[in-house]
C-alpha cells in the first residue's frame, strides 16, 4: 500500500480543500510557529509504513503552509491501544501523555467520552463538509443522539461471500448449482446441503464424509444484522443504555440457518479465520470482511496431499429472504482529544486532509478498505484513481461498493460492557454449534446415519434451551 507518486494536482486540490478552516472558524494556526500534535495507531507492517507515508506527505505541503506538525505513534495491536489510551486518559502513573487523535473503535470511543475530554467535532465542520461522508459512518459517533460527531471517519469495511470458484465451478458443471441459488441465507442452506450430499457421494463406502460449503468469519455481525433485516435490533441503544430485543422468533430463524447446518456437516469452521478453512479445503465459500479478501489463499491442500491452485470469486453478502436491506459497517475511526484551540484545529485539519478523495482512496483500497466519502466510495473513482489494487481487491471492491451504497450499513450504537455483550453474539450460537457437530461426528463414526446422529438436535427443546441460557447471558449486560 506504499504510495510511490509524487503530490501535484492533487495536493493543491487537498490543499484548496483545507483552506477554508475549520467550520468557519478562524484559523488560530502560524506557520512561524507551528503546532504539534500526535496520533496513536495501531497499525504495523505495511499498513503503518503507509499511514506513515502520508503522515510525512502531509507535514512537508499541507502542514508546513499552515503550521502543522503530525507525529504518528504505533501503540502495537487494537487492545494495546485500548489499554494504553483509557490509562493515559485516566492519568495513570506512568501512562503516556493523552494523544490529540487517537484511532478507536465505537466502544473504546464512548469509554473514554465517559471519563470527559472527548471534542464533539461538529463545531469544526460545516455542514457542507459533514454532508461528503456517508451518513450512517458520521452517526456512528453520535452517542447522545444529538448529532455530535465524536467519531471521525477514516476507514470502513463491509461483508463479502468469498469462493474459491475453482472448486465451485465443478461442482456448479456437475449439478447445475449457480451463483443465484445463494443469493440469500435460505438458499445457500440448501446448496451448501447439496454440496454435501454431492462430495459424500464420491465415497458411497464410508458414512458420512461429505463435505462443507460454507462458514463464516464475525458470528456477531450475523446474528446482529441478519435481526435487523428481520425487523429486530437486538441491542436498542438511547444515550448510552442499552435495551435487549432478543426476539424468540427471530432468533429461531438464526439458529435454522446456521447452527442445524453446521450440526448436520454443511457448514464448517476449524481454522483462526475461514480463509484458512478455503486453505485446507475444508470449505469452499465464506463471509468474512472485505478488507479480509487480500489474505485469499492461493492455493488449496486438503488432507495433506497435493496441492492445487485455485481462482477467488466474490459475490454480496446473502441476507434472509424478504429481509430489509442492512450490511455491516465496520472498521475503526480518529477520535480528538481535548487541547488547545490550536491543537483541536490542526487535528481536524490533518483528519479533513486525510480523508480527502485522493488520500483515503489510495491508503484504503489497497488493503481492502472502503473510503468514507460519498464521492470516493464510488466504483470508477477507485479504479481511475492509479491506486495499486491486487486482483483480489479488484474482484472485491466493486462488490462491496454496491453493497454500501444499495444497502443500509449498520453497526451497532455504543454502551457500557458493549464489548462484552457482543462477545456473547459472538461464540454462544458457534461454539454451541462446533460441541454439537463434534458428537454427530462421532456418531456418524460408530455407523449412524446423519439423520440419526443429528435428531436430538434439530428439534424444539434443543433450541430453547440455548435460546434462554443465551437471553441470561445477555440480560446482565441490559442497562437497570
């Protein structure tokens, strides 16, 4: 993701940009004395020696004609950087300064609010220049609900359905499976199910060999958005306090459409992420993030033997059928600490200046990141901008760009133990899931068929009885 060009037009059209400050504010800075601010990252290899990149960039135009020095700070991985800004901001002994930016996501972002010291950058910006970021990224860091904007936008991602279509197209010629057949969460049921059935056909001698379609990367982000496409928002979020909406009926339809799948062997999840399971061919297809996409293997090597090359496809993330049109909306954002006038005013100036079009397109999409603005989120801006993009990006990009803007990205609003509750979306339904597949399996081991192995499984009292220990599990998180 290293820039390799110089800064022309480009620059004066960045600089142009700038010019008119900060929400109309007067301009505190002077360019005989400039200011100093820092930002923490958690960036590393070769995302930060980019961020760095154009760190520099900006300190040697934009920065030096207005008086404006950013140091940039890698704070190691997203916990370390939690840990060491709610320290500083705390004033531990031995904590670090408070940086003038820091990069968080929505719930590190609302905990350090709750201590104070947090600006509300909407007086900085004037509606014109809040109006070029897409909505539903401003509103994120809304906490109150009065639109203030606590979170800059920097960096977004969304859900993709990934292939390793070299397999897929095998499997599609033999029978008759098409891209359409997977367009929603019911349909791809049914084809990772005769995915499975085809593969354990290859073996009529052993008993329930068939192989896995599908798994998916972010349990959290399927349970929370395939809700919303149900009419459900889980987590109803006003001024901090959270409301629990774990619909029975919804839930239900989340659970028939990943956990009986998984149990019965359609579905699958082994490795860290799913990208290792298309590795080692234990599936063929999955959702995972779109910045994910460039960690695509290249080749496939199931059970230790011979490995093949194999080519990746990429579709939009399936919804529930008849559902509303939500995606997910991930990825962190700069928070502005408070300072100086001067400082704050540096900090939104560096901030506008790096999501300008021409910046956030070349620093984001290289690594699969989506731009925030409404002009630059756009097909042919990115692939007219001369960023250099792999072909996996160049098959994932314009996918997700659809997906943003035909759709209604959605994250969650933050709260106290946010973190927390969504830990339980997390593993409650996969680790449910992964226990009771590895009993069917040893069922299926010892001669049952899979109907029998799986039936004390697919039925009422099997649901309930997760669904209540899991609305247990939430309820403690509910604010009283």
């Amino acid at each position: 993701m290293i820039r390799k060009r110089i800064m022309t037009i480009g620059l004066v059209l960045a600089m142009g940009m700038t010019l008119a400050g900060c929400g109309g504010k007067k301009s505190p800075l002077d360019a005989k004395n400039p200011v100093t601010i820092e930002v923490w990252n958690y960036y590393n290899g070769d995302q930060l020696t980019a961020f760095d990149n154009l760190v520099k960039e900006f300190n040697e135009s934009v920065g030096k004609e207005k008086g404006i020095i950013v140091k940039s700070s890698s704070q190691g991985s997203v916990n370390d950087l939690e840990m060491n800004v709610l320290a500083a901001i705390r004033g531990e002994v031995g904590a670090a300064e408070v940086p003038n930016i820091f990069m968080a996501y929505a719930d590190t972002a609302y905990s350090a609010d709750q201590m104070g010291g947090i600006v509300d950058l909407k007086q900085y910006l004037t509606e014109e220049e809040i109006a070029v970021y897409i909505d539903s990224y401003i509103k994120e860091g809304d906490f109150s609900g009065q639109g203030e904007i606590k979170i800059f936008p920097m960096a977004k991602s969304t859900e993709v359905l990934v292939l390793n279509k070299t397999d897929w197209d095998t499997f599609a010629e033999q029978t008759g499976a098409r891209y359409e057949d997977m367009a929603d969460m019911e349909g791809l049921v049914k084809t990772a199910q005769s995915y499975y059935e085809w593969t354990d056909a290859e073996t009529p001698d052993i008993n329930g060999d068939g192989r896995a379609l599908f798994g998916r990367d972010a349990m959290a982000n399927y349970m929370l958005i395939g809700s919303m496409q149900m009419g459900t928002e889980i987590f109803q979020v006003a001024d901090g306090k959270m409301t629990l909406n774990f619909d029975k009926d919804t839930v239900r339809r989340l659970w028939d459409n990943y956990y009986i799948p998984f149990v019965k062997g359609y579905f699958a999840a082994s490795g860290r992420f799913r990208s290792d399971d298309i590795k080692t061919g234990n599936v063929i297809a999955f959702v995972g993030s779109s910045s994910g996409a460039s960690f695509f293997p290249d080749v496939v090597n199931r059970d230790n033997q011979e490995e093949y090359p194999i080519e990746m496809d990429v579709l939009p993330c399936p919804g529930f059928a008849g559902g509303a049109g939500y995606v997910v909306q991930q990825g962190a954002g700069m928070v502005v600490t408070e300072g100086s006038e001067a400082e704050i005013y540096a900090s939104v100036e560096f901030l506008k200046w790096f999501t300008a079009d021409e910046q956030n397109i070349l620093c984001s999409v290289q690594s699969g990141y989506l731009p925030v603005t409404k002009t630059a989120n756009d097909k042919t801006a990115i692939l007219n901008s001369g960023a250099e993009i792999s072909r996996n990006m160049e098959k994932t990009l314009p996918v997700a760009v659809d997906m943003v803007n035909e759709n209604q990205p959605y994250t969650t609003k933050a709260f106290e133990q946010g973190t927390k509750a969504r830990n339980v979306l997390e593993y409650a339904l996969s680790d449910r899931a992964a226990e009771d597949r590895a009993i069917v399996q040893e069922r299926l081991a010892a001669g049952q068929s899979l109907e029998d192995a799986c039936a004390e499984f697919c039925t009422d009292a099997c649901f309930d009885a997760w669904y209540e220990e899991t609305l247990a599990r939430l309820q403690e998180f509910e604010s009283k």
